[in-house]
C-alpha cells in the first residue's frame, strides 16, 4: 500500500506514471545502481525515482543495484533543469 503523500498515489487512486518524454540510453554496466546514475545524470542521487518510473520492468527498489539487467538498455529521462 502507497502512502497517500507518495509520488505513486494521485487523489483518486494510484497514478498513471506514463511513458517518458526526452530520454537518454544507457546500457547497465556491473556495479550500476540506480542511484549512481541518478547522480551521474542529475547531479542528485535522490532522483534515482525517475530512471525507475521511466523503465517499468523495474519495479521493486530491490532492483536498485541492477545486477540482473547488465547488459541491457535502462532509459533515463530529461528533466527541464536537468539532462
């Protein structure tokens, strides 16, 4: 169950997160984590939230080592002050 503050709740039920708009590739490279490339590609760690809504196989913060998709291509969205 999602907190009604959380990003994943909208008033009515649980938010549609959408396909993301103005993306950059990255093929995962052992030892990536979701919050390294945040910070690699927003300057903040703490966006790690935005790689995973924008890659919807990722569906469990559990996968933030990455560890079982080296190899494969993770989107990473723009932000407007940002990537």
């Amino acid at each position: 169950m999602t907190a009604r503050s959380s990003r994943y709740t909208a008033a009515d039920g649980p938010r549609d997160v959408g396909q993301a708009i103005g993306v950059l590739e990255h093929e995962v490279r052992e030892g990536d984590r979701l919050d390294l490339l945040a910070l690699q590609y927003y300057n903040d760690a703490r966006g790690w939230w935005r790689i995973a809504d924008a890659n919807p196989l990722i569906v469990n913060a559990a996968d933030v080592t990455l560890d079982n998709w080296i190899g494969d291509v993770l989107l990473i969205p723009k932000v407007k002050d940002g990537v």
